[in-house]
C-alpha cells in the first residue's frame, strides 16, 4: 500500500558549533529530514496536547525538544518559500504585497534559492517526497529526487504526479495506493539507495506531507480507531485538550472563548447543497446542533484523527529506515505545519457522493470551523488568519548525535524562516554573498542552534506576517495583529499567548509603536520585491486575484 503525507524531519550530523566547519568532510557532516505536515492544528499531536495516536512523534520529542512558540505564514505556498529559502515569502515573491502582486502563482527572484542549492557545493545530496507548492521545478531547486505529488483531491489515485519531474502513469488498479504511505515508500527508496551508492556524502530529505488537508480521506481501518471519539463535540474536546497542555506545563494563558461568529475564511454556498443538512458553517454550541449535524460533524473529525494517525505511523518507517542505514544518531529530525487547522468548507475535483462512505475517495469533506477551533486549542482562528491559531505550530527537534537535551522544551519564539540558517549553521556552510553574479539580500531568518543545548532567547527585531489582509508583528513578547478590516488589537504573549486581553485601549503608544514598525517592514519589503523582480518573468500579475482560490 502507498501513502502521502506532508512533515519535517531533519536529518543532521554533529552541529557546526561543536565540529569545525574546517575539520568536516562531506560524509561526517549532519544529515537533514525536514517534515512537514498539512492544515494541521497545535494541540493534533499527543505531546501537544492531543488525543490522537501519535506515539513516534511522542517518542521524538520524549528523547528531544519541543518549541512552544514556532510559528509558520498562516497558509501552504507561503510557508513552504519561507520554509526552504529563509525569506519571508513576500521578499521573494511567493505571497502577495500591495500593488506588487505575487502569491501562490509568483515566481522567485534569481537570488531566492532553496537550501539544496546552498548544500550541494558541500557534498549533500537532496531528496524531496510529497507535496510541493513552490514555483519551478523541483530538480531545478538543487533536489537529486523528488515525488511530486500534484494529485492533492484523491488521496488513492496517483494520477497527475511526477517522479523527477516527470509525469507518472498510475497503476491500473490503484486500490492499495494511499498518498500518505506513498510518499515514505518514495522517501524510503531515496534513503536504501543512498546507503547503497551514496555512504560518503550527507543528504537532505524534504518529505511533506498533505495530511491532513482536505479532502478528508483516510483508510477504512485507520477510520475505525476512532469511531465514537468525538461524539462530545468540539467544546468537550477544546477543554480535554487545554487540561493536557496545562498539564504538561506547555503554556501558561487561559483557553481562548470559541468564537461563534468566525466561520470559514472563503464562501462557497453550493457547497452546502452538495454536502446536505449534516454541516454547519459556525463553531455553535454542541448542544444547539440536531443529531444529523452532530454524527456528520464527529464522523468528519475522525477522519481527520484517522489522516494525523497514519500519518504518524508512516514518521514510524521512516524513523525505522534511518535506524537500518545507521543514520539516526546523526540525523536532526524536525516536525512541523504549514498552518493551523482549516475552517475551510468547500466541494472540488470529483464533488461529493453523500451516499459514499465517509473518508472514501467519492467524498469531499472538510474540518470547517467547529472541530479546526478545538484542533487549534488552546488559540483563535484558524488557517489563514494571522492570530495564534493560524500561524502558531508544534516543532519537535530530534538529533541525538547533536542535541544532548531529553523532553525539554523550549520557549524561545521562532520561525518557519529560521530553518534554512539552522542547517547551513549546523553543518558548517557560510551561505553565499551573491548567486550568478547577483548579490544575495540579507535574510530575516535566524539559526536555532544555541537554543539546542539550552533555552536562550534568538535575538531578533520582530516577526512579522501578512496574508489576504490579515496581519501581525510580534516584538518581543508583544503582539499587535488584525483581521483583514479590522482594528489593530494587542497583546501580551508573556501571559495571554491565546488572546483573549485585548490591550489596546490600554496602551495606544504602543500600538502605534508596533503599527510604525510594521509599516516599516512592509515598506522595506515592497521595495526588496520591486527592485529585485525576477529575470524570468517578474510577479504574477494575476497571483494577487487568483490565490484565494489555491489552497
């Protein structure tokens, strides 16, 4: 059976704080595994405080570190930029500012290079398995590999991917396909064949998941293991959850009010002709639901479980093949997501069969608001928006050979852009002042190495986002955020990291402080995508209009 689903695992080999980046050969520096999952909210994995079955990603974080405060874009192709060049998104293009465009259908400057083009000159080699959702090709982007699974409405069929950029044909039967077991059947085929010819050089392996995007799709059998979880509702599942997290000291902020009025970021009213009475547009009390509401509203969250589940059995091989090819005590392994939860409710590709089984590939459901709140607890909103349930994600760092550290956690606030920083810092790599002649821009992104051996601050100036309208800055422990139309609402994180104080009345000077900031950065942004349009084409002109519809 094949399978696909979207993590981080980084594989790496002794840091470069602790091995001279002088004294290491290709083959003793750090291998890197970056996982990354889809629409997947805070509290979905055990160890942040979940219910759902995720033992390997328990064990992970049980013999490594847990960071309480990473952060992601808000949305998939943003994060993604972010994630593999070390730039915001809007700097290179890859999600829209004012009058510049951009966004899941921009193209990357020359300069904007994704980190395998930086690890190649070193000795790795790159493989990437899963979800892609980046502009180019993936070989172009410096991987010697790649499955690319283009495929993201049927979680069964294979049709439309590509395997080093190259069109697959299916299977003719395709009944033992599952894309969350395909991708690690590819990932793994990667690793067998680089303990065969490859021993001597390190390598980088981006495997990314789309659980537990919609569709909700799982297996019949992973399904079952949640029959009957979550008949309490959403509500009964926010508190559980919180009461775990408080448990395990994660955070110290009270559970954040369910917000009856936020519904899904998008509307799509046929959709609800298609999908029948059973489903709601709002997080309504559980108890003001009718019994269909409240079985169609479970059925669906179990398919979610169902989808984080396998995903993490999948994390379980993988971790296994990299015991096998005696990788693991020299592999970093990074877990996160590219959003929180989806309030989304839509219909797409092949529509909706009400009288298919649920989960089954003629369905085509969505989390919607209700359950994606209680996925995203103890925080507010959800993908997309720019408050801390949009954006905040669990990051699990493993790495035995580098991180000495056992079920820590840490508390430093940091970012989808520190990634690329940390595997050049760790392995010893000086990134490049300029690519093909052009001059390479300082990037915002941050290494996390010394937050490795113990819980310092990284110092930096802010954290900023933008996405549709909605936006953010966080400097220091202050935060200043706002829905698209809405007023600047304020924050103080050391004590309501789930937002539920707003501040701002209270405190105008620094609301204008931190507004002046981010305008500052926004400004400094528009003027690094302006001048820096790419050779190939520039911004999309249509991506500022079309990127609604992408995700």
């Amino acid at each position: 059976m094949k399978t696909i689903c979207l993590a981080i695992c980084l594989g790496l080999a002794m840091p470069a704080f602790c091995v001279p980046a002088a004294e290491q050969s290709p083959s003793s520096k750090p291998n890197v595994v970056l996982i990354l999952a889809d629409d997947m909210g805070f509290s979905d994995v055990g160890c942040y405080g979940g219910e759902i079955e995720t033992p390997n990603l328990d064990q992970l974080a049980a013999n490594g570190l847990k960071f309480t405060q990473f952060y992601n874009t808000a949305r998939c192709w943003p994060t993604r930029a972010a994630l593999l060049t070390g730039y915001y998104a809007q700097q290179v293009h890859r999600d829209a500012l004012p009058g510049l465009g951009g966004g899941g259908r921009g193209v990357r400057q020359e300069w904007a290079r994704l980190l395998p083009d930086y690890l190649k000159p070193h000795g790795y080699r790159s493989y990437h398995s899963g979800k892609w959702h980046i502009d180019g090709k993936v070989l172009d982007g410096g991987f010697d590999r790649s499955l690319d699974v283009r495929n993201q409405g049927n979680f069964f069929s294979a049709k439309g991917n590509s395997i080093d950029d190259k069109p697959v044909k299916p299977a003719e039967d395709e009944s033992d396909y599952y894309t969350t077991i395909a991708t690690v059947d590819h990932a793994i085929e990667c690793l067998e064949d680089h303990a065969a010819n490859h021993t001597d050089q390190p390598f980088f392996h981006y495997v990314a998941f789309i659980a537990p995007h919609f569709p909700l799709h799982a297996l019949p059998e992973d399904i079952a293991r949640y029959k009957g979880r979550y008949e309490a509702g959403w509500s009964a599942m926010r508190e559980d959850r919180y009461q775990r997290q408080r448990d395990m000291n994660l955070l110290n902020a009270p559970l954040s009010a369910l917000e009856q009025e936020v519904g899904p970021p998008y509307h799509f009213p046929d959709a609800f002709e298609k999908l029948g009475s059973g489903e709601v547009n709002r997080p309504l009390p559980w108890n003001t639901l009718t019994a269909e509401q409240q079985q169609f509203q479970a059925v669906k969250m179990e398919i979610h479980a169902a989808m984080v589940d396998r995903m993490d059995r999948e994390i379980g091989r993988l971790v296994a093949q990299l015991k096998a090819m005696d990788a693991y005590e020299n592999t970093l392994i990074l877990f996160a997501s590219d959003n929180g939860a989806s309030a989304e409710i839509m219909v797409r590709h092949g529509g909706h069969d009400p009288e298919a089984a649920p989960g089954s590939e003629d369905t085509y459901l969505c989390l919607g608001p209700g359950f994606s709140s209680a996925c995203n607890t103890p925080f507010r909103r959800h993908k997309t928006w720019v408050h801390e349930g949009g954006i905040s994600t669990p990051l699990i760092a493993h790495w035995p050979a580098g991180i000495k550290a056992e079920g820590e956690m840490r508390e430093t606030p940091a970012h989808v852009i520190d990634i690329v920083p940390t595997v050049l810092d760790i392995a010893g790599i000086e990134k490049p002042a300029e690519w093909d002649g052009e001059k390479i821009p300082a990037a915002p992104g941050k290494s996390l190495a010394p937050a490795f051996a113990q819980d310092v601050a990284i110092e930096r100036d802010n954290l900023w986002w933008l996405h549709e309208g909605n936006k953010a800055i966080r400097q220091g422990n202050w935060k200043l955020v706002a829905a698209e139309g809405d007023d600047w609402e304020l924050y103080d994180l050391t004590t309501d990291r789930t937002e539920t104080n707003d501040l701002a009345k209270q405190h105008p000077d620094k609301v204008q402080e931190l507004s002046d900031v981010w305008n500052r950065e926004l400004h400094q942004m528009i003027q690094l995508a302006a001048k820096t349009a790419d050779k190939r084409g520039g911004v999309s002109k249509r991506a500022g209009q079309k990127q609604k519809m992408e995700k």
